[in-house]
C-alpha cells in the first residue's frame, strides 16, 4: 500500500529537492564570488569552492534523475533548470581558467 503512494510522490519530490538545492547552490556561489580573501583566506576559499563543485555535480546528478522521472510540464521546467545550471556552471569554468592562466 506504501510503495504505489511512494512512487507517484518519489518524482515530485526529487523536482523539489532539486528546486532548492539549485536555489541553496546559486545563492552559496554568489556568497563565495563575493567573498574577498587575503594570504591564507585564499585557502579556506578555495576549499570552499572544491565543496561548492562536489555540490554542483551531485545536484546535476540529482536533477538528472528526477529529469528522468518527471512527465509533461514538470520535465521542461527541469530541463531549463537543468540548462541555467549547466550554463552557469561552463561560465564559472570559464572564469576560473581564465583568471588562473593570468
């Protein structure tokens, strides 16, 4: 009886749990980008943005999955989350190769 319940509520859970995940994920890279750092500061944010990538990674995976679950409108909603994400995270790559080729 729990098992048919849990698996029409599984897909909508995952598109809310990505749907905050995407929000906590935007708003800590906006943190980090804004943090200043000096000599060993440096370190701590570097560490920070190593965890902040794992984040990014497990949350495209999580997204992945509920992508593949969801139907109709729910799944072109996570497509373009999917898609912001994705785009967001090439720019920061971007950056980042840049300023350490400076």
């Amino acid at each position: 009886m729990l098992l048919p319940r849990l698996r029409q509520l599984a897909p909508r859970l995952l598109a809310v749990t990505y749907a905050v995940g995407a929000l906590a994920l935007a708003l800590s890279g906006i943190g980090l980008w804004r943090t200043y750092c000096e000599n060993f500061g440096c370190i701590g944010v570097g560490i920070a943005w190593f965890a902040w990538a794992i984040g990014y990674g497990l949350l495209l995976l999580a997204g992945g999955f509920a992508l593949r679950l969801q139907r109709r409108r729910s799944r072109m909603m996570l497509r373009v989350g999917l898609a912001v994400q994705i785009v967001a995270g090439v720019l920061l790559l971007g950056y980042w190769a840049v300023q350490a080729a400076l």
